[in-house]
C-alpha cells in the first residue's frame, strides 16, 4: 500500500514539473514567435552560461535568454532587452528609419555624416525638438550631443577598446561642425570660436555623466539617464510621445555607432 503512495507521490511530482515546464515564461515565449513566423534555428550561449534557444526570421535573430525571461535581438543588435516579441515588432518598426545613401551624391558621405541627417530629420518627423523649451541652441547642436551620447554609450557597452587621443580626434570632429555650423564666419583659435567650441565640450562632458548612469542601470529602464538628458536639451522633458521616440533613436544611433560608425572611423587610422 505504502509503494503505491509512493509511485502517486513521484507522479505528481514528475508532472508538476512537467506542468512547470510548459508554462515557463520562455516556452511562452517561444510559442508567441512560432506564432509571429520566427522559426527556431540553433542556440545562443550568453556570458551566463546559459544556452538559449535562437529564433530566426529572414535577416532577423533573436534569443529567448532563460535566466531573465526575456527577449535579445541579435541581429539587428540591441542592448535592450524586450518582454516579448510584440515588443520586438514594434521596436523593428520604427527603426526602419529612411537613411540617406554613403554616395548619394557621386562621392562618399562618412557614417557619422549619414546619422546626423537622418538623426535631425527623425527628430523633426516626431516631434522630439521644441525650440521655445529647449536649451537654446538649433536642432542640429542637439542632434549632435544625441548622437554622441549614442556612440559613447555604444562603445562602453560593447567594450571597444579606443585609445583616449583616437577618441578625443573623434570627439573634436563632431564639435567643428557644431562650432561651425553656430557660428560659420568665426575662425578657429578666436575668443569667439573657443567659447563655442567650450560649450560643445561642456554639452559633451553632462551627458556622458547621464551615459555613465545608464551604465550603471540606475533608472527605471536602462538608458533613461541619457533620454532624460537629452530630452531636456531638445525641450520635450515630460512628453511621453517624445521620450519615446527619443529612447528609440537613441538605440538605433547606439547600434549604426557599434556597427558602422567607429568602424570606420578606427579605419581612418
């Protein structure tokens, strides 16, 4: 009699189990992207250790991370992590973003160049920069902190190593063209210019303050300290809609920074 309890007691614990597995929040996961055409192909090994299951879809990849629950994209890659593969859809939507073409016209355009355009002309389409509330410089001086709060973030994230001199000469040339484009008659190495060019430094040196928060994930989602900064630069502080778009360009610039835009300014040298 006590073997047969026995045998009953081990049944219900094999299918508890096996009831567990099936509504693990990852199996849930991985159910709703069979459901959204991404096919499982092979295995992703994170720095946990863990091996999580890859899904594909065309030139899309993505892992369900089993520790956190959560859903990485690969490729594109994106620091972020997503709670499921609607939020996936959505992120994938807007980031198809109308880029200019590097010979557009008869000659190559640099990255850095391309995403300052389509920074300023994204800004412009959703309503991300209010001249009344910003912090007084033009759209493009904005622009330019933004994306160099990308790039920054970009590569502390990914580790690239980047001497200080290399990284200061990328820097000094973002801030020519903000320099230049404030005040295009003044001449470099007059009080006029090194005011300017003082100011874009100052503009450089508070949002890395906000880049390095956000490294330490010490808001509420990872790079709110940088949207929060930049928002307030750009006049649309406390405009969802706005910190929304904002938070999305700020990861689209993080990822054409770690894939193209270092690249190929380390190939300069």
């Amino acid at each position: 009699m006590i073997w047969w309890i026995v045998v009953i007691i081990l049944a219900l614990i094999v299918m508890r189990r096996f009831w567990a597995a099936f509504n693990h929040p990852t199996n849930m996961l991985g159910k709703q992207a069979a459901y959204m055409n991404w096919v499982a192909g092979g295995f992703y090994n994170d720095k946990d250790g863990y091996k999580n299951v890859l899904f594909k879809r065309g030139n899309y990849e993505a892992f369900i991370s089993y520790k956190k629950c959560k859903v990485f994209l690969v490729k594109p890659a994106n620091y972020e992590p997503f709670d499921d593969f609607l939020a996936v859809e959505r992120w994938l939507a807007e980031v198809e973003v109308d880029r200019p073409s590097a010979h557009q016209f008869g000659y190559h355009i640099s990255e850095l160049a391309i995403a300052l355009e389509t920074h300023q002309l994204y800004a412009m389409d959703n309503k991300i920069y209010f001249a009344e509330k910003s912090n007084g410089r033009d759209i493009y001086w904005n622009c330019c902190v933004s994306l160099y709060a990308s790039i920054l973030y970009a590569k502390e994230k990914s580790g690239v190593q980047m001497e200080l001199m290399t990284w200061n000469s990328f820097a000094h040339s973002i801030v020519v063209g903000m320099v230049d484009r404030q005040n295009p008659s003044s001449i470099m190495g007059t009080p006029q210019y090194q005011a300017v060019e003082k100011e874009a430094y100052d503009d450089f040196k508070r949002v890395s303050v906000a880049v390095r928060e956000a490294l330490k994930k010490s808001g509420a989602y990872e790079i709110e300290p940088i949207v929060k900064h930049l928002a307030r630069l750009f006049g649309s502080y406390g405009n969802i809609e706005a910190e929304m778009a904002l938070s999305a360009l700020i990861l689209i610039n993080a990822k054409s920074a770690h894939e193209k835009i270092i690249p190929e300014f380390l190939a300069s040298f």
